[in-house]
C-alpha cells in the first residue's frame, strides 16, 4: 500500500488536504503526522515546539525530530503499511531538509545518514507540496492562535525553507507534486486526489 506525505511551510495546508484525501481514500486510511503521532512523540513535541525560551542547538533539534520519527516509524507507520493500509503522513524526512538544513543551515547529508537510522530505509512513494508564498503561509498560521517555536522564526529563515521544499521537488519530480495552495481549498483537493488516483490508489483503503 502506498505510503504519501503532505509537505510545505507553516499555513500551506497540509494538514487540510492531507484530511481531505484520507476522507477520499474511504475507510481504512491512517492519517498521521509529525511530530507528536506517538506518546513519546508528544513529548519530544512539547520540547522542540512548544518551549519558546529554551535554547535549542539546530543539531539537537535536528536529533530531537529524528528521535520522534523513528518511534514513529516503528509505531504507527511501518505497522500500517504491513497490515496493507495506505498511510498519509503531515510531514516527513523532507521537512526535516527543509527546515533543519536548508532553514538552520545543519549540512543535508548529515540529514540524510539520520534520516535514514531513523526511518530504516523507508520513503514515501508521494509527496505532495503545497506551495505558497511566505507571508500568506505566516499569515494563515498567525490566525491559528500562538505561535509555536518553529513558527516564531523570523521570515528570511521561512523563506529559506520554503525554497528548499522547491529545491528537493525539483531534484526528484517523480516522486513529488508541487500544487498551488493558494487556491480555494476544494480546487486543491481535487488536484491531491488527481495526483493520488492517477497512480491507481483511489478506492483501495482497506474496508
């Protein structure tokens, strides 16, 4: 079964789509997220997002989100996939270049050797981008209440992300699909479903 991940910068709307395609998918689907899927999870969550005054090294925060993905590889994902369930995941390795290499500067390799301890190998068969300028995406999070950690960062470091999802899309389009997430939500949706069903996955969620 497939194994799809929803990628993009802060108020892009991953979470949305990634709802809305499970909700396509039918029954059967695991919808999840990182980080903070798992009961280790929330905590190693609270530390790197919530704890706005505690100095974090961008290789601690880089092994922090490593620590929660591997327990939730081995936790919720992996299990999933075995039992023959499509997952559909709200982050993944991909933020991790993203924001801890392209935004803190922590070198992609580096990334990728802990990525793949952590994930033992595992890659999403698709990732879609939801692609949006930084300070629509900034806005729409602003909306959202307090900011978190990550979110409280100052607009150049979000602009270096957001150009380093461009960045890792374009080194491997077979893999990902850039849609503009600025449109309205149901014209979106239907693109994420096009790009899901196109590779024969609408309709077999386990029932």
């Amino acid at each position: 079964m497939p194994f799809i991940t929803f990628e993009g910068i802060e108020g892009s709307g991953k979470t949305t789509q990634a709802r809305r395609l499970a909700e396509s998918l039918g029954p059967g689907v695991v919808l999840t997220f990182e980080p903070g899927a798992t009961p280790l999870g929330r905590k190693l969550r609270e530390l790197v997002l919530d704890a706005r005054d505690l100095p974090i090294a961008a290789d601690t925060e880089l092994l922090l989100f490593s620590t929660d993905r591997a327990q939730h590889v081995a936790e919720v994902i992996t299990p999933a996939l075995r039992a023959g369930r499509i997952v559909l995941c709200d982050r993944y390795v991909d933020s991790t270049l993203a924001y801890q290499g392209f935004g803190r500067g922590v070198p992609l390799d580096r990334i990728r050797t802990l990525s793949e301890i952590a994930t033992g190998g595992l890659k999403p068969d698709l990732t879609i981008l939801l692609d949006v300028p930084v300070a629509l995406g900034l806005g729409r999070a602003g909306r959202r209440g307090l900011r978190d950690r990550i979110e409280s960062e100052v607009e150049s470091f979000h602009a270096r992300v957001s150009e380093g999802f461009r960045t890792l899309a374009a080194q491997e389009p077979a893999r990902w699909v850039k849609v503009d997430g600025t449109g309205d939500p149901e014209a979106i949706a239907a693109t994420v479903r096009a790009a899901a069903f196109a590779r024969g996955w609408g309709g077999h969620a386990v029932r």
